[in-house]
C-alpha cells in the first residue's frame, strides 16, 4: 500500500480508516495532542457524561493483567489506610472496555429484576 497514490486518488474514506486504525500510542496522536490549535478546539468541547473506558482493540491480556494487578494494589493501600487507623476512600475498579454485550446483559438483568420485585407489589422505580 502507498499512501501517496491513495492522497493522490482521492481515497479520503480509505485514509480516514486507516488513520482511525492506528494504535492510540502512536506519533500521528502526539502530534495531534500536542497542537496547539488542536488543543484549543478540544478544550471546549464539552466534559464527557460518561467515564472513560479503553476500547475493545487496545484491550488484551496484558492490559487484563495490568488491570488487575492496579485493583489489587489499590485495595491493599484501602486496607493497609484502614489498619492504620485511617478511613479508606472508595476503591473505584480500573474501567474495562464497555461493549454492547455488557449492555445487553445489564438490560436483561434489569428486566428480571424488574419482573421480580413486581410479583411482591413494589414498582420499577424501588429498584
């Protein structure tokens, strides 16, 4: 594959994909984040309502592992706080990729427990 004859055709969609493709970790991104044009528009844009979860893609079994291994000591540092005498804060799980499957089973979750509570008198909402 040749970039040039790709810019040269025309192929924008082609290009834009294959730019999407790169790993976050990759110089076109620091160059990106390091614009201070880029970073002018990006710092008005609006805060994200949702919390920040890796993308699928990047996520592999060493990411698994590193994941694991940060929730593990952040619970130690909680308990050896807590032994001390201190009060813990919460412990918040390093965020995992969220996919539409993870959404579909929270779905189906809800609805059981809707189902559920509704065979006892109480309504959705005492969920």
């Amino acid at each position: 594959m040749d970039v040039a004859e790709w810019y040269a055709a025309g192929r924008w969609v082609g290009l834009l994909e294959l730019i999407d493709g790169l790993p976050s970790a990759c110089r076109l991104n620091e160059a990106i984040v390091n614009d201070k044009e880029t970073a002018a528009e990006l710092a008005q844009l609006p805060k994200p309502e949702r919390e920040w979860a890796p993308g699928v893609a990047e996520y592999d079994l060493h990411a698994h592992i590193l994941r694991d291994l940060v929730n593990e000591v952040r619970s130690l540092t909680a308990v050896t706080i807590a032994a001390a005498g201190g009060k813990p804060g919460e412990v918040k799980p390093f965020p995992v990729p969220r996919t539409e499957i993870d959404r579909a089973i929270q779905a189906a979750e809800r609805d059981w427990a809707e189902s559920f509570v509704s065979q006892y008198g109480f309504d959705a909402a005492d969920i």
